[in-house]
C-alpha cells in the first residue's frame, strides 16, 4: 500500500502547475510523419485557442481564409477548437485562466447545452485529451453535444484536496485545505460567468482524475448539488489516511439531493481500488435512488495511463445520443 500511495504523490508532485497566464498552441504539420510529430498527451486533436482575450467579453472567432485565396501547398493552417478567456477571483484572489471547447453547431444551433467541467483543465493538462474526446464523440453521433470548460490550475495541491494529519502528504501538499473555496469559486464566479458567456442549459457534469477526483468524489458527498453528473477517475481516495472514505456513509446517511449519477474509474492500485468499493457498497446500502452510481475496474491500466480509456467510456454511458 505504501508503495501505491507514493507513486501516487510522486506523479502528482511531478505533474504540470503552471503559474503563467499564456497558453501554449499546438500546431501540427500534416506533411511531418505521424511518428515524428510533437504533441500534447496522446494528442488526440491539434488545437489552437485564442489567446489574451479579457473578462468582458467572448473572444473573438479565428478569422477564416479569404475563399479567394489560393493557399500554397506548402502552407499550414492552425485547427481551431475553442477559445480561452481569463477570469479575476475575488474567492480565490487570483486570475484563473479559463479554455472552452464549444461542439459543431453550436453557432447556428439556438438549444441550450449542457456543460462539462474539466479540472486540470490547462493546454499543457488534460483539456486536449477531454476536449477532443467529446469533439470525436459528438461528430460521430454517438454522444449529445456539450460544451466544454477546462480549469487551468494554479496551485493544484491547495484546490483539490482536504487537510491531511499525515506527514508525508503535508510535505506534498503544505497549502492543502482549500476545496471548500474552490466549490464557492465554482458556484459563485465560473458557473455565472460561463452561464453569461455561452448558451448553456442548467445541466452540468464535472471530470478529473487522482487529487481532481478525489475532489469530485469530496463534493459529491459533502455539497452534491452543485453539478448533476461526477466523473471521478482513480480519485486519490488514500488520502489522509481514507478520511473521505470512512465518513461516506454518514454523509450518506443525509443525502437529499435528486437525480444525481457518479461514476468512478480505477486503475490497479489495489489501495485505491479497495477504497473505492467501500464508498460504493455505502452508496449501495444507503443512497436514495436519487443516485445512479457505476464503477468501472480498468485493472490492466496504470494511474498514468487510465485517463483516456476511462473517460471515454464514462462520456458513452453517461451522455449518450439519443437513438434515431
């Protein structure tokens, strides 16, 4: 067990914080072999967001070629995908940097869409693999559109995860304790602000995967109202010693909340894997019908690979296309 929660904190301590307002653009030359070519993640889509765009408005849409115009064939054209906009937190008291990836049609289509929230939501995070999932799916018909907001992290280890009473985590996580602010930034500032933003519906979901999970699975217990559908992949449930765990059933116990569905995805550590089988045999015992949980096992995948895999599969089950 020691052995899994450490390779969990190295590959969080390890992972991508950025502290800079600029985005990074991903541009793929299509004459470069496919094997030779740099990306993002598994680099599911080449993207391009436009950047620097402030507060008070959307930003602009990427000009589109004069129909005119006679590219060379040599010349390369970026790909747009969305559009990021920064927003200043008075909860949080700093800028946060927002990406948003809005599905084919949106701009003719006058129905409003559902949102997914997308944690660790940065260019050099997990917004191009979340985003071009839902982009594939969608263009595919197998899944209803939805918009997508990437939250780029600033102090990812401050947001996400409770106190912890252990040593170890605390060296980790020295600024750990601030989920409850980061749920009021999310209900009181970026849900209005996308709200204001976009043509979107009341429905939305939340994604993340280790700390991001182990806050979505936090929020699911502790304040279950603030999304309708928590997709919590191989959440860091060890965490201070399971202490989420071992209050799931009380908090259980004083579920009121109506037509919420969870489904959570683990890897083969067998500590996380335990964990999360209690918090679903509590939610088996106790919750309402009001709750829709799944779980789903991806034993022959690791904390670093099952991202993809699982997210897939949750977005299929979960905001399926209606049947023709």
């Amino acid at each position: 067990m020691r052995a899994a929660r450490n390779a969990f904190i190295r590959k969080n301590s390890s992972r991508a914080h950025s502290e800079a307002l600029a985005i990074d653009v991903l541009i793929v030359d299509v004459n470069v072999p496919r094997g030779q070519r740099g990306g993002v993640r598994s680099a599911i889509l080449p993207l391009l967001l436009v950047v620097g765009c402030g507060s008070a408005a959307p930003c602009p849409a990427i000009p589109a070629a004069s129909p005119t115009t006679t590219p060379s064939p040599s010349a390369r054209s970026p790909l747009s995908l969305g559009e990021t906009f920064r927003l200043r937190s008075a909860t949080l008291g700093e800028e946060r940097v927002i990406n948003v990836y809005l599905p084919p049609g949106y701009a003719e289509s006058k129905t409003p869409l559902p949102v997914l929230y997308a944690h660790d939501g940065g260019m050099q995070e997990d917004f191009p693999h979340v985003a071009g999932a839902i982009d594939v799916s969608v263009k595919n018909a197998v899944i209803q559109p939805l918009v997508v907001v990437g939250i780029e992290n600033t102090e990812r280890r401050r947001d996400l995860v409770a106190e912890t009473t252990v040593d170890e985590e605390k060296k980790v996580a020295p600024h750990a304790g601030g989920t409850d602010r980061f749920r009021r930034f999310l209900r009181e500032e970026l849900k209005p602000e996308i709200a204001r933003r976009y043509r979107v519906s009341e429905r939305s979901a939340i994604v993340g995967e280790s700390f991001a999970g182990l806050f979505i699975v936090e929020t699911l217990l502790q304040d279950p109202d603030l999304f309708d559908t928590y997709i919590a992949i191989d959440p860091s449930v060890w965490w201070n010693r399971r202490a989420l765990v071992k209050s799931a059933s009380e908090r259980l116990g004083h579920w009121t909340a109506k037509g919420k569905r969870f489904f959570v995805a683990t890897a083969d550590y067998a500590e996380t894997q335990e964990a999360v089988a209690t918090i679903m045999a509590a939610i088996r015992e106790i919750a309402p019908a009001s709750l829709a949980a799944t779980h789903e096992p991806f034993p022959a995948e690791h904390h670093s690979t099952i991202f993809p895999v699982a997210e897939v599969r949750a977005y299929r089950a979960l905001f399926a296309a209606p049947a023709k």
